[in-house]
C-alpha cells in the first residue's frame, strides 16, 4: 500500500512524536473504508443468528441488520479495520515500535468516520559504548573454577544423608559404590562429583560475568525508555507475580513481610529491575546489528519446536521469535566475552581475527 492509497483510507492522519521516544498517531477511517469490515461482521454473526419463522443461519440480511445492535457491529468493525490499516501506517511511516499499541476510539458511531487515537512507544535512538572493551574487561576477572577435597567430602556427605538411614553411615567402597550410580569404582564416583562441582562453578562465574556485562553496558549508554513500554513491563511482571501469589494462596502483605520490604521499596525494586532488563534488551538488539549477528535458522526451528512440545497452548509465532531473541543474546554475550569470533575483524581481512595471517 502507497501513502496515496492509505491516504484514500484514513484522513487527517497525524503523527505527533513526543519526548522518550513515544509518538501519538491520530485519524479517522473513512465511511467507505469501514463499511466492508461492518459487512463481514454482520456477514459472521449471522452465521448463528436465530428468528421465529427462519432456519438458523438464514435470517435475510435487512431484517438480520435490525435485530443486530449495530453499535456493537460498528465496534467490531472498528477493531478489525484499524487492526489492518496499523501495520500499513507504521511500514509506511517507517516506525520502529517496540510496545504494543494504547488504543483509544475518539468518534464510534455508526455510518460515519471513525476516529482513533494510538499511543506506542519507539526504538529510542542511542549510541553505543566500546561494548568489546566492556565485554573484554568483564570477561578479565572470570575466576578459573576449582574445587577441593573439603567440597568434595561435602558432597558426598549431603549425598548419603539423603540415602535410607541404614545407608547413611555406610563407609563407601569400590564394591557398594554401585548403590549410587552407574559407577565402576569410588575413584570414578568422586571423578564425576569433581567434574558436576567445577561444572556448577564454572556456570556460576559465567553467570556473573554476563550480570556484570549487563551492569556496565547499562551503566556506559545512555537511553531514554518510553514510559510506556516501562509501564507495560511492569503490568506483566507484577500480573505474573499476583498469579504466583495466589497459586502459592499468600497475601500481598504476607509477600511484602516475607521480603522484610514496604509496598513502595518493591515498586521501586521493580521498576529499577524492570528499566535495567529493557536497557540491557535493547542494548544486545543493536549489538546483534552492529555485528550481523544472526542465529542459524536451524537451530532457531529446533529450539522452537522443543518449547511448542513442552507448551503446546502458546503461539508459534511468538515462541519463534522468543527464541530468536534468545539465541541471537546468547550469540551477542558469546562474542563479548570473548567466545565468538569478532565477525567484524573477519569482514575486514576476510579471516578471523584470533587466526594469523599466513607468511
């Protein structure tokens, strides 16, 4: 569709950006524009309309017209007809949108234009910081994972204790070993609880390297969030955490004392957490673009298909680019911390960058 041709749909269009990043659409859809979607809408509840003297279903068009309240048929066509003129609007205008639309309806009446108002919030413009020497710095402190005998001797201790009493104070040999395991003798048990023990350290000093990434990416670049994505991510967490709450049947104040917090730290607590979360979000977004970073499709499928098994309710639109968003991160953290070859290095002298040029 040509500006000309939405032109043709929507008059008085205007688009009105504000201050964070945020813009306020404005319009009516015209009589003619909106006159087909009330059709299609009359059309469908027609379908299972029911009258004395008519076979379900085949209730005339004129009389079907005036059992319907067609205020309702002009609000549902409102929706389905502003729900295709949208993504027209924002292609058209080249609006990058990262919150789901605030819509509200100024003029719904009836055979005439409709009039609409839409609040989003938009990919903020910012600049990024020297993300490889952030990464490079962060990554420089990772602490090379150990473990000893003491830990060991721990964990076999918490491992017996969680055994049948009459095994507890058992002293372990090459012979009874078999009792906890697939294992071929006591060297090969500790082996395994050496190796499950450097394993849990080694993913604990990953995780701490990625969460001081994160800080110091946040901290070095300036962005203005929209308000209103902030408030739509905070909507979702704090509806996650009251679905939680009543799973779990605690009060909010029960909640609150369990966290030794006032209603107004944890607000605060959210919104802190929440603003960080989007920063780092869209900070890895522009790196991944920066660096044409883009997960291999493949594996994009694969891991789309594991989480449509396991949650086979959700959509498989979303679960793919849930998973594309995870993927390209986790690409992104991997090259900042040095994992992944620097893909610009590459393009540049058409090598990697870790591998010397031939003599």
């Amino acid at each position: 569709m040509t500006k000309e041709e939405l032109g043709g749909k929507i008059s008085n269009l205007k688009i009105s950006r504000g201050k964070k990043s945020e813009a306020l659409i404005e319009g009516e859809i015209t009589v003619e524009t909106m006159r087909p979607y009330a059709e299609a809408v009359v059309k469908e509840a027609g379908k299972d309309f029911e009258m004395p003297g008519f076979r379900k279903g085949q209730v005339p068009e004129n009389i079907l017209r005036q059992n319907l309240n067609m205020a309702h048929v002009w609000s549902d066509a409102a929706h389905d007809a502003l729900g295709d003129l949208y993504p027209e609007i924002l292609e058209l205008h080249e609006l990058a949108v990262i919150s789901s639309p605030r819509v509200t309806f100024t003029k719904l009446a009836p055979e005439n234009p409709l009039g609409f108002q839409i609040e989003i919030g938009l990919m903020p413009e910012f600049k990024l910081p020297d993300y490889k020497k952030i990464g490079k710095k962060a990554a420089e402190t990772k602490k090379i994972a150990e473990t000893t005998e003491a830990e060991i001797e721990e964990t076999i201790a918490y491992i017996k204790k969680s055994r049948e009493k009459s095994q507890q104070d058992k002293e372990l040999t090459d012979e009874n070993i078999k009792e906890f395991g697939d294992f071929k003798n006591l060297a090969e048990f500790r082996a395994r609880i050496k190796e499950n023990l450097l394993h849990e350290k080694e993913m604990d000093a990953s995780r701490a390297i990625r969460e001081q990434i994160a800080k110091d990416l946040a901290e070095a670049t300036k962005i203005e969030l929209p308000e209103i994505v902030v408030e739509e991510e905070l909507q979702i967490m704090r509806k996650d955490r009251a679905a939680e709450l009543d799973r779990l049947k605690m009060s909010t104040e029960d909640y609150l004392k369990q966290l030794n917090k006032t209603a107004q730290e944890l607000e605060k607590q959210e919104l802190e957490y929440v603003e960080r979360q989007l920063k780092t979000r869209l900070i890895l977004g522009k790196i991944a673009e920066e660096e044409k970073i883009v997960p291999e499709e493949k594996e994009v499928e694969q891991n789309s298909e594991y989480l449509m098994r396991r949650h086979p309710e959700s959509d498989p639109e979303q679960v793919y680019h849930y998973v594309v968003n995870m993927l390209t991160n986790e690409l992104v953290l991997e090259l900042l911390e040095g994992k992944k070859k620097d893909t610009q290095a590459q393009e540049k002298t058409g090598k990697p960058k870790d591998k010397p040029e031939e003599k």
